[in-house]
C-alpha cells in the first residue's frame, strides 16, 4: 500500500483531501492527514476508511523524521517558512514533496542533493504560483511551435468573492491566509516593459496600479507582483521586452488599501507597546505626525494621504472599524496583527458565500510578419465557504501532480517549479474535468 502524507488541513487543504481520498479509494492508498489541530483533522477526513487522521506538530523533529519516513510522498500545505524542514527530511529519506510556495533559496539550495537523492521537490504547484506557470508554458510553446515571436506577456489573477455575495464596500472577503494578504507586496516590485526595467518600491505599490479588462467579468485593479523578472529565464523568455505579472483587486480596493500602507498599519517589524490596552483609534493616532494632533482622525488620516475626509477611499477606510474606540486586545501585536485581526471579524466569508478566482493571461506576439494579442482568461466560481474557488484552484493542481507522481507519471527530479510538458499537460488536462478551464479569444492588431 502506498501512502501520501498531507501536512497542514487549513483554508485550501478541503478539497485537496477529498480529491487525494477519491483516488486513495481506486488505487487503495492510505491518505495521513497531519495538523496540529487534531479537531480540524477529523473534521476534514470525516471518519474515511481510506484517511489516517493524525495530530501533528512540524516542531517535533522526532514525529516528523518518523511520518516522513513511512510516507511515499509529501504534500505540504504549512506557512512557506515551514517547507525547508520537511524538505530536509524528504531528501534526506528519498521522499517526494509538493507544496503551493514559491520557491526560496533555501529551497533552491536542496537542488543538487535532490538530484542525487532521485526526488522531486515540486513547488509553485498551486493557483498563482501554480496554474499561472502551467497554463502560460502551454500557451508559449503553442506561439513558438507556430513561429510566433513573443514581445510581451502580462499575466494577473486574484482571489476576490463572487458579485452575489460582494455585501461591502471593499468587494473583499478572506479566502486564503490573511496574514499573507495583510502582508502582500512588501518588498519591491520589479518587472520590464517596452525593454525598460521598472521598480515599485512598496510605498508607491498600491497607487500605481493599472486597469485591467477581463471579458464577461468586468474591470479590476491590477497591481505588480514582488518579482516578475525572474520568470524570464524560467520561461524561457530572456530577451522579451515586456513581462509583467500581478495580483487582481476589485475597483477601488488598492486606493484604500494605499491608506493603511501609508500609517503603517501593515508594518510587521515591531511590536506596539501596551497593544492590549490600547483602542483602534489610539493605534492610528500614534502612528500619525505630532503636528497633526487634536485634528478629529478621520480628517488626519486623508490629509495624511492627499485625500478629501469624504471620499469614498476614506469611507471605506472608516467602515473597517479601524477609527473605532473598540480595544484591540491583544497583547505584543505588530500593527500588521492587528490590522489583520480587525479585518478578519469584517472580510469574513459567512457560510454560504462564495468567493470567485479570476486570472488573465495576455500574449503579444509577431506571426508571419502580423502583430497579435492572444487572451487567455479562467473564472472559477467557490460553492461555499469551505469549498471555495480558491481551495479548488489550489489544492486540485497540488493534488493532481502528487498523484501523477506517486503512479509514476512525471520523471522529473530536482527542485522545479511546474513548467515542463511532463507536468503541466497532465495537471491541465485533468483540472478540465473539474470545470477549471481556460476560455481563449486572439486579436489582429496589424
């Protein structure tokens, strides 16, 4: 028999498990389901004959030389900085290992040793990081293998919730890790257009942002991803003139987000002093300049940002509950913990929500001497609260890879991310059978 070890039953692991005991029950596998909540195990393995349910502590070095030893392969679904240990050990044990994170240095360092080991260690292997590689690969070596030369791609998605259970004034609900979504940006953005490289440093992200069409959907915010320019040589396009990638926001959301950038609220560098006792209120007012004292706070914050006090930007601010005398409870916060905390009680998805998974990919390329732009767009609608869009897109892929894996379906070893044939035409044509497919139109433009 044998045996996939799942580490991590949070947001996205639901319908991973499903999927992984479905072909447990055909192929007559044992699925381990570790988590540190033992509650939340059970609860997602539903008592299945084929899921060994198991309280797991990623600390315990012991527990996890022990159950990463007697697995086949390992899915991690743990916050990224947890993966470098579990991928020790898997190379260490000659054992494969899949996770939906982006790849580290750290990560990257274990290459050679994985080689020699004859593991894969496959990352990136989500949504965004994840489908976004696979299904772009497909499309570029479609344009090459025509004759096409490529001279731009822009490629976006967002995690959002769907316009029937869009209630607030953000168009935003929590799908995925918030702490992830309080955080995203940091650091700066960097990609290349028309050969020119460009920089956005973190404070200027959210206010330099583009519109982005995407037909039968509508219009949304688009914001630059961290690093773009890597995935030139990934993709084999080291000499395109314009790659950009990025992240989805409905209209109007990065305009106010640009405000808690501009407090530092996100900052998660230090903690605040006494942040138990202090109110929402007393937080944003320590954060503003001295000068700007006995002015009321809602007119602070938008002179602060160059804004009028009335503006829907500042509406949406204040509709946060983040100028409320409301105490923030909770003791050694950073002002990105507390941020996080306050939105988490108002972006929450109630259970009959559904939240909505948008990605586009643009293509500009030169054919037989005629330019042309070629549009590949995926909606993928969630059920529920717990089966949502964004558990699908990326717990399905995570999945899906693991089990061609485990039937000896892809031979690639190594630190990769899924860009190669092997992977990426096998991992799409099975998320076609679960309604997770591509619709595609090209314009002429000369």
């Amino acid at each position: 028999m044998k045996r996939i070890f799942l580490i991590g039953a949070g947001r996205s692991s639901t319908l991973l498990i499903d999927y992984l005991l479905e072909q447990a029950a055909v192929e007559n596998w044992e699925v381990t389901v570790g988590d540190v909540s033992e509650d939340l195990v059970q609860q997602k393995t539903k008592g299945h004959p084929y899921a060994r349910p198991l309280k797991f502590d990623i600390q315990n070095a012991a527990q996890t030389e022990q159950e990463v030893g007697r697995a086949d392969i390992v899915i991690s679904l743990l916050p990224a900085h947890m993966h470098l240990s579990v991928a020790q050990a898997c190379v260490r044990l000659k054992k494969h290992l899949v996770t939906a994170s982006y790849v580290t240095p750290e990560m990257l360092s274990l290459h050679e040793d994985a080689l020699r080991q004859g593991v894969l260690l496959l990352n990136e292997c989500g949504l965004d990081p994840g489908i976004d590689h696979m299904s772009a690969m497909e499309i570029i070596r479609d344009i090459r293998t025509q004759g096409g030369e490529l001279t731009a791609f822009y490629s976006y998605t967002g995690g959002l919730v769907a316009p029937e259970s869009n209630d607030n004034p953000w168009g935003y609900k929590f799908s995925w890790n918030p702490r992830n979504v309080v955080l995203a940006g940091q650091g700066t953005a960097r990609y290349i257009e028309n050969g020119n490289y460009k920089y956005i440093p973190y404070s200027r992200l959210f206010s330099a942002t583009r519109t982005i069409e995407i037909e039968g959907v509508g219009s949304f915010d688009g914001y630059a991803n961290r690093d773009s320019l890597a995935y030139r040589k990934i993709y084999g396009l080291q000499e395109i003139p314009t790659l950009l990638r990025g992240t989805l926001r409905q209209a109007g959301y990065c305009s106010s987000w640009n405000v808690f950038v501009q407090l530092g609220l996100t900052d998660d560098s230090y903690t605040v002093e006494s942040s138990a006792a202090l109110s929402y209120s007393d937080l944003v007012s320590a954060l503003l300049p001295i000068t700007f004292s006995g002015m009321p706070i809602r007119q602070a914050v938008a002179t602060l940002c160059g804004l009028d006090a009335e503006s829907d930007i500042m509406k949406r601010v204040e509709w946060t509950g983040v100028f409320s005398d409301e105490k923030i409870g909770l003791q050694n916060a950073t002002p990105a913990q507390v941020l996080q905390q306050l939105l988490e009680s108002k972006w929450k998805l109630n259970p009959t929500d559904k939240d909505l998974v948008v990605m586009q990919h643009r293509f500009d390329y030169r054919l037989r001497g005629n330019m042309f732009s070629r549009y590949s767009s995926l909606v993928v609608t969630g059920e529920d609260a717990a089966r949502t869009a964004m558990a699908k897109t990326v717990g399905l892929p995570v999945g899906i890879a693991a089990v061609r894996l485990l039937l000896g379906k892809i031979p690639d070893r190594g630190v990769m991310i899924p860009v190669t044939e092997s992977i990426c035409r096998q991992v799409l044509s099975e998320l076609e059978e679960y309604g997770i497919c591509f619709k595609e139109h090209t314009v002429q433009l000369t």
